[in-house]
C-alpha cells in the first residue's frame, strides 16, 4: 500500500473515533516540520540556550580576571567617643563630629589566571556541545516518535480493511447459517472474527491515540488534533565498514568530545589549584582617604578638609603546599587523581562506543535480511489468503482454514511495519553515534 493511499484512508478512519462533542482538527505534518517545532517548544533546549549565552558572555570578556578592584566607602561620626555610665558621665561634644571618604584599588597577580581564563573558555565550548547535543537528540527522538505514529497509523488501516472483511464474512455466512448451509460452529467461528477484529483494532486504536498525545505535547499543538503524517525514512540497502566509520567519526562524537574537555577541565582545574597554593602571589594596593584631618578635629564639621594617599606592594610566598602530607599538598594530589581516573574514563567511552557502532551496523545488515525475508512472506500470504478465499467459496476449505490463513496474512503485515519501523530506528541510532545527519546516512554516506 503506497503512501498516498494511507493518507486519503486516513482521512476517512480519523471521524470514525473523533470525540462527538468536540471537533478534532486535521492536519498534515511533515517530517522537517514536526522537528522544527520541537525544537522551538523545547523548554530544556531554551533553558540551554541562556546557559550557552551566559557562558558566551563570560567567555567573551576574560579580562574580567585581571580587573583589578574598585573600592569606595563613606563614613561620619555622628556620636563622637563619650563615657556613658563613668565618669564624668556623657556629653555630647559636637566638635569632634568627623567624617571620612576612601577610595581604593586593588590587583593581586598569580599564575593561576591563564589556566582561570582558558578554564572559561572551556566552559563556553562545554555548552555549546551540549547545546548541540541536546538538538541532535531531541530531533532523533521526534523522528522515531514520527515514524512510530505513521506505522501505527499504516497498522490501523491494515486493521481497518480485516474488520470490514469480517463483516462482509458474516454478512454471508449470516445467509448461509439462516438456509442451512453452513454449521452453527461455521456461524460462530464468523462471529468470533469479527469480534476479535473489533478488539484489535479498538487496542491498536487507543494506543495510538496515548502517544499522539504525547507527541502533540511535545510539538506544543492542541491534543484535539488528527496528524496525516507526511514523510519518512526510505528504506533502502546501506552497506557501510564498521572500522572505517569508526577511524572517521569516532574523534566526533559528542560523548568522546566532552570527555576530553572534562580531563582538559580538570588539568586546568588542577593547574588553578597547584599555582593559587604554591606560586608567589604579587599584591598592590592604592588607597586615598579624605576628610576630617588626621591628627584630631578640633571644630568638628567646620575643620578644614585634609586628605591622604598610600601605595603598597607586597609579594606572597606559600610554603606549606610543598611539605608532603599537608592539607594543601593533598588538595593538588586529589586534583591529579581525578584527572587519571578521567583518563581512564576516556578509554571506556572510546571501547563503549566502538562496540555500539559495530552493533549497530551489524543489525543493520540483519534487519534488511529480515526484511526481504518479511516482504517475500507477506506476499506469499497474500496469495495464499486469495487461493484460500477461492477454495472456501467452492466449499474445499474450512472456514477456520481460511481465518487462519487471514491471520496469518496479518502477522505478517505486522512483521514487515514493525521491520521497516526497526530499520530506520538503527539508522537513526547509527546517525547519532557517528554524530552525522540521518539523511547523509540514509544515502549511503558520500
């Protein structure tokens, strides 16, 4: 059954379970169509993107590291130093009112700060990934769920044709059980069909009806909405080297590459701490003060203004980190571990993922045998539902003979749907694991 097929059938089947109170909306929806909304519904993806734009700003103004600090700080003596319970007792003294204003600025210079910059820097790239990351996998995931609804769907109208077949079966064998043609188990074996076919497809029905749901959710449209799903992957052969996949785009995935920006993270991590506790640290400060003179108010308010500037430098030379066993010797200790046991991590990730892609090829190569294997079956089903019909009809074939056979015909329809289905799920999984786009893959790879 082609695709412009199910899409005008679908058209029909749809009002059969509309809701009688409210009318359901139907619409058609492309593939490209169905991720892009998704991504711009996505709240994980937009809380991602303020997270990659505030890591961006900060990536973009490092010199925030080496800014020196601004200080400015305003003070008056509204109660200048009097005894309160000894004597002579309390007086206020309104000529020793004062009032002060500092300024000052500070810079403290180590090592550290590069690691402190490219650590930012890091962070931004970090994000981005992620970012990125988080896109490419929402799209595979609203694929999948894509292709899953139109293979539901396909499954209905599969359903739909054996139910209207059921009833025109017991339509005739209605007449011929009322002529005294046919058995009363003949009668009731009909029956029972028709029954069964109502279940399947009542089932099929709800549960397609549940995801649709979480599918508009997630595509933010109304759930009163019927989909004719337009588009899909083409299943066609894909032979590909697993080793040669491997040599190319293992370097690219996004798990390979976030773990090497963790272990770069924690070498700078560790730089950070082994020079902010073990290299000298060069301090200036510049502080002006103005206000009351120094040497003592003696008209309060109405003294005259006096001001006074200082300037230090001073170099700081840690010495406890370099003695083995201190805390600050353990602390640079625990940073190298963590940095190996990051290392060995990377190693796992590369095995892990290795042996995902070869997997994945490899079924990849199987399903498509297995495909062949359900088109071939699904055909000689056909045929053999088509001789049974003829041979039932000239009374050569029993009438469980012939619901077996139409059983038969619709497992394997089943087969084939969930194979294709299958198909391009791996194709899609592969896609992801080489951290390349389903369609280049689809082709073939240039």
């Amino acid at each position: 059954m082609n695709r412009s097929r199910i899409c005008i059938l679908a058209l029909f089947f749809f009002p059969l379970f509309a809701s009688p109170v409210t009318a359901r909306t139907v619409v058609t929806l492309s593939l490209e169509e169905a991720v892009q909304r998704a991504l711009e519904q996505s709240i994980h993806l937009q809380k991602s993107s303020l997270d990659l734009a505030q890591a961006g700003y900060s990536a973009s103004r490092l010199w925030s590291e080496i800014f020196p600090g601004f200080s400015l700080n305003a003070g008056f003596t509204f109660l200048p130093s009097t005894p309160l319970f000894t004597d002579p007792g309390f007086s206020f003294n309104g000529n020793a009112l004062s009032y002060s204003l500092n300024f000052g600025v500070s810079l403290s210079l180590n090592p550290s700060i590069r690691s402190s910059m490219r650590r930012i820097e890091l962070a931004y790239r970090s994000q981005l990934l992620s970012y990125e990351n988080a896109r490419r996998q929402l799209e595979i995931q609203v694929i999948k769920s894509f292709l899953t609804l139109a293979n539901r769907q396909e499954n209905i109208v599969f359903l739909e044709e054996r139910l209207e077949t059921a009833r025109q079966r017991l339509a005739q064998d209605q007449i011929a059980w009322q002529s005294g043609h046919l058995s009363e188990i003949a009668w009731l074996n009909s029956q029972l069909s028709l029954e069964t076919a109502r279940y399947n497809l009542s089932s099929a029905r709800g549960a397609y009806q549940n995801a649709l749901g979480e599918f508009l959710a997630v595509l933010g449209m109304e759930n009163e909405t019927d989909v004719i799903f337009s588009g899909t992957i083409e299943i066609t052969p894909v032979l590909f080297d697993a080793e040669q996949l491997i040599l190319e785009h293992l370097p690219k995935r996004p798990d390979i590459i976030s773990q090497r920006q963790t272990i770069e993270r924690l070498e700078l991590s560790r730089n950070v701490t082994a020079h902010s506790i073990r290299s000298p640290t060069l301090e200036f400060g510049t502080q002006w003060r103005g206000g009351s003179p120094v040497s003592g108010p003696r008209g309060g308010l109405s003294d005259p203004f006096a001001d006074n500037i200082t300037g230090s430098v001073s170099l700081r030379i840690p010495i406890d980190s370099w003695i083995p066993g201190t805390r600050q010797n353990q602390t640079i200790r625990a940073a190298t571990t963590e940095l190996e046991k990051a290392k060995l991590d990377l190693q796992n990730t590369k095995t892990n993922a290795k042996t995902q892609i070869r997997s994945l090829i490899l079924n990849l190569g199987n399903t498509w045998e297995s495909l062949e294997i359900a088109r071939l079956r699904m055909q000689i089903a056909q045929r053999t539902v088509e001789a049974t019909e003829v041979g039932f009809l000239n009374g050569v074939v029993g009438h469980q003979e012939l619901e077996d056979r139409r059983n038969d015909l619709s497992d394997a329809r089943q087969r084939l749907l969930q194979g294709e289905l299958t198909y391009q799920s791996l194709i899609l999984d592969l896609a992801a694991a080489l951290n390349v786009d389903w369609k280049t893959l689809a082709r073939g790879l240039p």
